[in-house]
C-alpha cells in the first residue's frame, strides 16, 4: 500500500501522531484535549505532592520519636528489671545491639512558685544514655553530664521550661505519687532540684512534658534501690527491630520482656500509613476523572474524522487498526498530562518547605502551630516508588479511557461516512 512507503513505524501510530500534530477544524477540541492533560497534570501533582509530605511527616515524626524513646527495651515482668548489669553485659556481646542504657521511668509533678505541671521523669546514667538517645545533641542549655548522681540536678524540655517560667540554675520542686509515712499522714515525696539544662527536640510532647534526672536520684525518689525499669538499646537496623526483639526475647528467656519500636507506637504509625492509603485513593479520584475528559475529546474526534476513517477503510485499514490509531491519540494525551504531572510535582515535592516558609512570610502567619501540632515544619520526602506508582495509574487510567471511542471509530461503515460527502 501507498501508506507505507518511506515509513518506518507501524501505521496506526504513524496516523495517530499525524492526527494529534493535524490542526483541528473544531477548535472546541483541541480545548478539550487541552483541558484533559491539564486535568492529569494537576492530578498526578497534586498526589506526588501530598504523598511526599505525609512521607515527609512519617520520617520526621519517626526519627523525633527514635530520637527519645528507644529501637527497643527490655523488662521485668512487673515493670522492675533486677539485674540489670548482668542483662546489659549479656546484651553488649549481641552484635545487632548497638548501645543499651538502663532507666527509671515515674511520672509526677513539678512545681515552681504558683507554676505547676506533669511529667515523665527520666532516670538516665548520662554516659549510657548518649548510646540510645540523641537528646544530647538537642540541648539549649547546659549539658546531660551535669546529672550527676546525688546533685538533683535536672534536664526539662523547652516549651515545659518555658511553662514553669525557669530558666538555667532555678530550683523547681518535684513531686512523685510515692507517698511517705509522717506523724502527719500520707504525704507525696517532695524533692528540689536544680536546673541545669534546657533541650528541645522538636516535638511537642517531648518538649512540653519529658524531664530527665540522674538515676541514682530517681531511684531514691521511686524507691527502687539497685532494679531500674528497664534497659534501652539501640540496634543495628531500626527496620528489623521486631524480628530483633522477638529473638533476644527467647535468649534471655521468659523472665523478661521485649518491646520494640513499633509496639510502642503501633496506633500512631498504623493510623499514618491508613491515611496515605486514603489519601492516595481519594487523590487518583481526581487523576481518573480527569481521564474521562479523554472520552469526550476522542468521540468528538471521532466524529470529526468520520469521513477520513471511512476513507482509510476503502484502502485497507482494519478496524483493528482504527482502534488503535484513536489509542495512540488518547495514550498520547495520558503520557503529556502524566509526564508534565511528574515533573511538576516532583519539583513541588523537593520544595514545598521553602514555598510553605515563603507563604508564611509573605502573609505573617503559621500553618502548623507548635502547641497544636507535633512538627512546626511541612517536611517533604519524595520517594521514587510513589512517582512511578503515580504515573502508571494516571497513564494506565488514560489508555483505558480510550477503549469505548476508539472501538466506536472502528465499526464505522465506510458507505454510510461517505453518503453525503
């Protein structure tokens, strides 16, 4: 046939580009199709923007949160662990523990003139604890080494050093639920301690409600003598920190218990990773009605190019092949709006922090409060995998969109287009 001379691909992809690079007779058209990819575009955009910040917010939130609580911990079975010197040293062979550090957890109150707030106490050995937290590294003011044991000295986070309205060397009184016998009654055990750091971790509920104190001083005030409430460690891999705790669970044996990282926040982080789901869904809603637009430009299309189909079909084409030329049209229209949706939110994805911070300086206002919200920050993490993902949903939800015109175009007779031409 004529068609193929000079021509180096197949023949309905030849037509179609030809079709798509044709000007229309209907400019009306031409909007449409216009309209389509600028759907798609918005649509996979908006969805490798939205999932990157919830990426963003996942990793913040998890390494804030690692940044305090530790990969795993191990217990007594009555929340005393005796014998914690014996179970670290076992613990330190273990080639996957990184560090372990012994702690005493109680919560209580802290008063300072009229000033009063909860708190979790911390008891920490200050050179252990170095190997499982980072909150060193977050200090304000002073330093964890100036716990001391038998100094009452004592670490509070920043936003609860700002609520008691304290500052570095003020004295602040403790109070725990531990009661003691006077000739007065029942009374709480009171202790004054001294200020002598400030650390902020970025996250609210640490910041606001975490204190920590030596823990020889927390174990005079919890009267727990030589046993502390658990071991923290630090493993070599965060990731497979249950498979790691359950099988240091069965070497020490059944006296002990084993919690890791997930467990301690499963709520937390099994109700982030349901909303990315939802919103992923939701969001390739807009994707997938944005491709309908592609139905309507291809049956306009089709009835635009009535008489030329029928032409083509005097000289040989089969209606296979006209259903595939109209494909190649729509998938055409898919791949520009997915492509251009990619790179869009790719580079709305690497800098929505800057653009966030702009917006809130330009009209003087935060969108995400600290007293409300754990970040302050719109953290972004664009992941390869979600992109991909994205793009194949939004070019797999095109392609299907062209199926019911281009089968339309192919069962047109050529007798009939050509009656009145």
């Amino acid at each position: 046939m004529w068609f193929n001379r000079r021509m180096f691909k197949p023949l309905p992809l030849y037509i179609g580009l030809r079709y798509t690079r044709a000007k229309r007779r209907t400019h009306f058209i031409s909007f449409i199709s216009v309209i389509s990819i600028a759907g798609i575009l918005l649509g996979v955009a908006a969805l490798i923007t939205v999932l990157s910040v919830m990426n963003g917010f996942e990793k913040e939130l998890r390494d804030r949160i690692l940044g305090m609580a530790s990969h795993a911990q191990v217990s007594g079975l009555e929340g005393v662990l005796p014998n914690w010197r014996s179970v670290k040293k076992e613990l330190e062979s273990d080639p996957r523990v990184l560090g372990s550090a012994p702690q005493i957890d109680f919560e209580g109150m802290i008063n300072v003139g009229d000033q009063v707030s909860g708190a979790i106490f911390h008891g920490v050995l200050p050179e252990a604890e170095a190997e499982v937290s980072d909150v060193g590294e977050h200090m304000v003011a002073g330093s964890m080494e100036s716990l001391v044991d038998g100094s009452y000295h004592i670490v509070l986070g920043k936003e609860l050093a700002q609520m008691l309205g304290v500052s570095m060397g003020q004295k602040v009184t403790v109070i725990t639920p531990q009661a003691q016998v006077t000739p007065a009654g029942f009374l709480p055990r009171l202790r004054r301690f001294t200020v002598t750091g400030v650390f902020s971790v970025g996250m609210f509920e640490y910041d606001r409600g975490s204190a920590f104190i030596s823990l020889g001083d927390a174990a005079r005030l919890t009267r727990k003598g030589d046993n502390v409430s658990g071991l923290r460690l630090r493993l070599e891999n965060i990731y497979d920190a249950p498979r790691i705790a359950r099988e240091i669970n069965n070497d020490l044996g059944a006296l002990y218990w084993v919690s890791d990282w997930t467990q301690q926040h499963q709520n937390f982080f099994k109700a982030i990773k349901t909303e990315r789901m939802v919103m992923f869904v939701i969001l390739s809603l807009i994707v997938v009605v944005a491709a309908f637009n592609i139905v309507s430009t291809l049956v306009m299309l089709v009835n635009d190019k009535r008489s030329d189909i029928a032409i083509l079909r005097t000289l040989g084409l089969t209606p296979r092949q006209v259903m595939l030329v109209f494909i190649v049209q729509g998938t055409l229209i898919g791949l520009i709006g997915a492509s251009l949706g990619v790179v869009i939110g790719s580079l709305l994805a690497e800098n929505v922090t800057s653009i966030v911070h702009a917006i809130e300086n330009l009209f003087h206002v935060q969108f995400l409060s600290a007293d409300v919200y754990y970040i302050t920050d719109v953290p972004s993490d664009l992941r390869l995998a979600d992109v991909v993902k994205i793009a194949l949903v939004a070019f797999a939800a095109a392609m299907l969109m062209t199926i019911y015109p281009a089968w339309q175009a192919s069962r047109t007779q050529p007798a009939e287009a050509l009656r009145y031409e």
